[in-house]
C-alpha cells in the first residue's frame, strides 16, 4: 500500500475499533467513501479486502461491506500455544517444501513434526444474473477422477491475490469479471500443510477471447447454482477452495432469503 491507501486503511480501522460502526451494521457505500476519503476506487477496494482479510469487515451481496456481527461465544483464555524452537527444510523445490520443525506443545516434551510449505492461491466463483456460476469440467491425476473447479492458482510473489484471481479466471476461461469481492483466506489442511487460500466472488463476466492456460481449462461451462448441491453429493466438486466458495454463495443467499421472508 502506498502513503495514501496506508492513511485511508488507518482511518477506517481506527473507526471500526472505535465503535463508530456497531455490529452489523452496513459501511457506507464505495461511492460516499471515495468521495469522503479522497481516494480512488481501486485503492479502497484493496484497503476493504485487507479489513475483509483480518476479520474487521465482512463482504453481504455485491460490494456491500458490513461490520461482523455480535457472536456469543468468546475466545477462551488460558490456553498456551505451541512453541516453535526452530525448523530446518528437508526439501524444497519451486512448488513445494517439505520442512521439520522442533516443537513443544504446552505440558508435552518437544518434537520434531513435518511441515509442507504450498504458495498461496486465489480462487474465483463467477456468477452471473442467470444463477449460474462459471465453472471447469477437468481430471485430476492424483485422485485419478474427473470433476467441477473453480479458476484459480498460485499468487506471483508480490502480486495482489485479487490480481491473480482476475488473471487466472481470464486465463483459464475466456471470460472477465466485471467485479471482484475477497471472501475469506483460511487454510485448508492447518495440522500438517501451510497451503494459504483467499477465495474471491464476482459478479457477471464479459467474454475476452478464449483460455490461454489450455493445461489447465478442460471443459468450461456455466453451471446452475440449483445444481450445486447435487454435484455435492455425487462427489463431482473437486478441492476445497471450489467448495469453500460454492457453500459462502449457497448460504448468503440462504440468509438473505430467510431475511426477506421476515
């Protein structure tokens, strides 16, 4: 972030943990923060992914940001976390390393516990205004099975990872999101794998040509959201970062639906 986006992403974090905005409620819209703040749009939206990331903003619909709601269970307290005392790399290469690391969990004698290092990845579900959301039919070789993804691969070291989600969906699809919304980073596999996953949602597409990364495209077609579920439990949707984000989709419209029959 630059001096400027550093002092919009300050001013809004400053607010949040002042209370000016309760929980629950609604940011104002990108447009009345923009010309609030004096800040271009690009740049606000890479300051609301960075809140969305840490867990100060959450993403409700298309570009609409709220303050996550009041929970009631509380983070407990007492509880040690484990101590690192150093690691060493058994392997490594440019797409994986495979490491050891000298650890001591609270009231057990340390150890040496395996440790497999993965890029980060960014992950895209594109929906468009007919429900249906743009997906790949392709084979995987490790499990040996044919299945449904989502776009997606690995953040270029210093690379945005909402760029890289644009980059990948264009690459592999043909097609262009009009919008992009980061969604939640979590990781996939925390007991053994550092494999960090940042999952995006867009909305609508323009078609741009055809897909470039043809390793990687297989068979494209947009699929009907009414579908998901089926798909599910044929066992035909394949990595978690396709389910992660199919499942937020399936249950934001969920709540949402709920909401307004009330």
């Amino acid at each position: 972030m630059g001096p400027k986006t550093t002092k919009v992403y300050e001013t809004l974090r400053e607010r949040l943990v002042a209370g000016r905005y309760a929980p629950g409620d609604k940011l104002p819209s990108e447009r009345t923060l923009v010309e609030e703040l004096g800040i271009g749009r690009t740049a606000l939206r890479q300051v609301l992914s960075r809140l969305v990331t840490e867990g100060a903003l959450e993403v409700r619909g298309r570009s609409s940001y709220r303050v996550p709601g009041a929970v009631s269970v509380k983070r407990p307290e007492g509880v040690e976390p484990w101590r690192i005392h150093g690691e060493r790399d058994v392997y490594d290469n440019r797409w994986v390393r495979l490491q050891l690391w000298d650890v001591e969990p609270p009231g057990v004698r340390r150890f040496e516990h395996h440790v497999v290092r993965l890029h980060r990845v960014a992950i895209t579900a594109v929906v468009d205004d007919q429900d249906r959301v743009l997906m790949m039919w392709r084979y995987r070789f490790v499990p040996k099975q044919f299945g449904w993804e989502l776009p997606g691969g690995i953040v270029d070291e210093g690379e945005d990872p909402m760029d890289t989600a644009l980059r990948e969906t264009v690459e592999e699809t043909g097609w262009r999101p009009n919008s992009l919304e980061h969604i939640v980073s979590y990781q996939p596999m925390v007991g053994m794998v550092d494999s960090p996953h940042e999952i995006f949602v867009g909305h609508g597409a323009e078609k741009v040509g055809e897909p470039t990364d043809l390793e990687e495209a297989g068979h494209i077609e947009w699929v009907p959201l009414a579908d998901i579920p089926g798909l599910m439990a044929r066992g035909e949707l394949l990595g978690s970062g396709t389910l992660v984000a199919l499942l937020h989709i399936l249950a934001v419209r969920r709540t949402q639906g709920l909401t307004s029959a009330h």
